[in-house]
C-alpha cells in the first residue's frame, strides 16, 4: 500500500469537495 498516494488521494478529495461546497453556498 502506498501511503503517500492514499494521502493525496484523500488531501484530492478533501479539496474537491470543498470547492464544491463553497461553489454551492455562493449560489
């Protein structure tokens, strides 16, 4: 198991659903 990419994958996700958050409370 790679760790480091399990931990950009997380760190990827977290982003994204972030933006995704920040996109709809402003709409």
């Amino acid at each position: 198991v790679n760790y480091c990419y399990i931990l950009r994958q997380f760190d990827y996700d977290q982003g994204k659903t972030g933006i995704q958050f920040n996109f709809s409370a402003s709409t």
